[in-house]
C-alpha cells in the first residue's frame, strides 16, 4: 500500500489562475463553486488518483472521490478509532450544540443514533404522517413566489412538526437559519462574539419552555415523541438534537423542496407527468396518496444528485487507518465532494442530465451507484424518510391545488449547469384551490 499524492504550490497556482480567468470572462455570472469543483477534478487526473492530499496554506486534508474508500468512511459507526467528524465541523456544531448527534463518537453515538431513530422513525413511514401532513398543508397555505417564501413556509411547517400548534415562537424560524449561519463560517462566529453566545442561550431557553410546556405540547409533534423516547438521557442533551431537526427544514429541505420544484417546472413533460400522478395518487391530506407519489419523489431525488442541498461532509481519522490501496495517517482531515462523484461524466454520461427514471428503474441499483444524497452506510441520515414525505406532501400541494409552476430556461435542457441557478428562477402561480 502506498500514501496518496499531494499538491504542491503550482496546483494552488492553477487554482488561483482559473479563478481569475473565470472572473475576468463571466465577471457577472462567476461561479466559485463551478472553478472549485474543476481545480479538485483536474487535481484527481493530474496526479492520477482518485484521492489526493490538499496541502493547503491553513491546513492539509484528504480529497476523496473514489467510491469504495468513501463507503469504507461512512460504513462504520464514528469511533475514535476509526472516523470522526472533521475538526472544522466539529468546531462549527460545538459552537450551537456541542452533545449533537451529526458530532458524536464512540458511546455517545451509540446511545444518540437510536434515540434520533426512534423520534425520526428512520426507514418507515413516521407514525405522526398524518398530523405532519396537516402541519405541510398549514405552512404551505400561502402564496409561494420565491424561494425565500418556499423557506419561509417550510419553517412554519418545521414549527408544527417539532413542537407542535402554536407551541413555538414564530422567531424560531428565523433564529435558527442564523445561528446555522454561525455554525457554517468562523469568520461571522468570531465578528458575533458574545451576542452570538447569547443567541444560542435564548434559543435553548425557548427549546426548554416548550419541553417542559407538557400540558402544551402536542403529543403529535417530535419533541412530543422525544419526551417519550429519551429514556433516563439527560434532557439538555436530547435538547441539543433538536437545532439540527429544525435547520433540516429551512435549509436543505427547503433547497431541496425548491430545486426538485424548478427542474419539474422547466420541463413539460415532467411538470404534466407529475401532475397526472399528484391528480390520480388520492385525497392530499391522506398520506397514503402523497407515498404513492413515486415519480415525484424520483424527481427530488434527481434533484438532489444535480444539485446536492449538502455539498460535502468533513471526516476525521484520529487513529489512522489501513484504508482499501493505502495508508492513511493518525489525525488525518478528509473532505468528500458529493458533486465529484454524483456529476461525473466519466462514470455516468448521463451525470449532467435530468433522469428521474433513474430512480423509478431499479432503486437499490441507484442508490448503490449514488449512495450519498443522503450520507451512507452507518452515517445514513435519520430523517431522510421524514424530509421526503415533507417535501412531497408540499410539493403536491403547491403543484396540483396551487397550481404553482417554478422555471429556470437554464434548467430547461440538458446538459445542465453545475451550481443551482437561484437568481434566475420563475415562479408563477394560477390558483385553482376552490
């Protein structure tokens, strides 16, 4: 086995050169995340490995794009002595909640993962789908014109969901976009300084009052069914799995949401196909129509791999580790590119085009040859079922009874761009709801 290859300082001259070429030819439609995404492709053909060490002038870490060391990381429950979560990630959830599960280790994840579990119902139909139905419908019941609404309605509905009717203040919605915010840039946690530490006290003040509002909280909501599942686990420790049940809504289901509504809407066959399914599935307040809402959930989930709503995840080998074809070393970072295996033309010539059937056809085959919409493996997040049916539920509703339609001419043929067109979307809307 050998170690993997390095870049040196003409790699990060390449990288500062397309950077500068890109702006000075598209200086209005200059794309960062488009110049990243080639710089790391072009580092894997350059030195001939599908994983290379980033020497980078504040710190080193593992690109990996190859599939089999990216299932070997995320197989495995995270222990000290195999994978953690990176330093910088780890340093980002410290700062919101330091006990969550998405930075848990060895006996603190074992008794975490099944109690995220339990609330989430991972991989079955949560038990509470009809109130969280109810709860969709509610938060969607407005007109929807931009993305900022679609994030706007979907907190109102993460409000019913994880705490219940009007048991939250509507100031949640906002509070934990920002304090995400925080959690994602070290740049904006140092500028906020003591005010951001006591943001994230009122926020847990407000997680409190509603845990302990029993006679308040609705039994049909996930903090209700957390009060129940905690077992004899410390509350304040249940309360820190809670920001991140929050932002799942506001942030990448939102994105998700948005981006599965755009593609649907800029293709005409799609838009009538789903539509003649949403028509046909049943009642939309029975959650049994919106789970036979196959095509549409192809469509999220193609979605996703175009346009991941998670861009990456940061990992850690603390102890090192006899990975598949090499070593890698005690304390070593590793980044892992979700667009560098989901968009690859090389392996898939189909990578920048939007294929829905992909997912219809043979959904183990799917997920095998794209494993990390969701995460994989051990690490396979817990509320992928529960932010589906979400995101379904409101899709239908938006599509079908508001007669929503959300376009993008980039979006219209393939091959597709590779960073989201946000600013050029179109949304527009003919109310047919009686």
């Amino acid at each position: 086995m050998t170690d993997y290859p390095g870049t040196g300082v003409i790699d990060l001259g390449r990288l500062a050169a397309r950077g500068a070429w890109a702006v000075l030819r598209r200086p209005m439609s200059f794309d960062a995340g488009l110049v990243l995404h080639d710089w790391l492709k072009q580092m894997t053909v350059r030195h001939r490995s599908p994983n290379v060490r980033l020497n980078l002038p504040t710190l080193s870490m593992l690109l990996v794009t190859d599939r089999e060391l990216s299932r070997h990381i995320l197989a495995a429950y995270p222990r000290r002595t195999g994978y953690t979560a990176g330093t910088l990630k780890r340093k980002g959830m410290s700062y919101l909640a330091p006990q969550a599960l998405t930075i848990a280790e060895d006996e603190a994840w074992d008794r975490l993962r099944p109690f995220n579990e339990r609330v989430l119902c991972s991989g079955r139909p949560h038990d509470f789908q009809r109130a969280f139905l109810g709860q969709v419908r509610r938060g969607f019941d407005v007109p929807v014109g931009s993305m900022e609404h679609v994030r706007e309605s979907m907190g109102r509905a993460m409000l019913g969901i994880v705490f219940g009717e009007g048991v939250a203040p509507v100031h949640l919605v906002a509070d934990i976009r920002e304090l995400f915010g925080l959690v994602q840039s070290p740049v904006k946690r140092k500028l906020q300084g003591s005010r951001g530490r006591r943001r994230v006290a009122a926020l847990y003040d407000s997680l409190r009052e509603a845990w302990h509002s029993a006679d308040r909280a609705a039994a049909t909501s996930l903090l209700g069914m957390a009060r129940g599942a905690g077992g004899s686990e410390n509350v304040e420790t249940l309360l820190q799995q809670v920001p991140h049940w929050m932002f799942t809504f506001t942030g990448s289901g939102a994105d998700l949401l948005s981006r599965g509504l755009a593609l649907i809407g800029s293709r005409p066959d799609a838009l009538a196909r789903a539509r003649k399914e949403i028509a046909s599935a049943g009642p939309l307040d029975d959650p049994a129509s919106i789970d036979r809402l196959r095509y549409l959930e192809a469509c999220l989930l193609e979605s996703a791999r175009l346009f991941p709503p998670v861009r990456f995840t940061l990992h850690r080998a603390p102890a090192g580790d006899a990975a598949p074809n090499a070593r890698i070393p005690a304390g070593t970072e590793i980044l892992q590119v979700f667009s560098l295996t989901q968009r690859d033309p090389a392996s898939d010539p189909t990578a920048d085009e939007f294929r829905p059937e992909r997912w219809l056809e043979d959904l183990p085959r799917a997920e095998a040859a794209y494993p990390n919409l969701f995460l994989s493996g051990a690490r396979r997040c817990p509320g992928r079922d529960l932010i589906l049916f979400v995101c379904k539920g409101a899709a239908a509703c938006l599509l079908h009874e508001a007669g929503l339609v959300v376009g993008c001419a980039e979006l219209s043929a393939d091959p597709l761009p590779f960073s989201f067109p946000t600013r050029h979307l179109r949304f527009e809307t003919a109310l047919r709801r009686s």
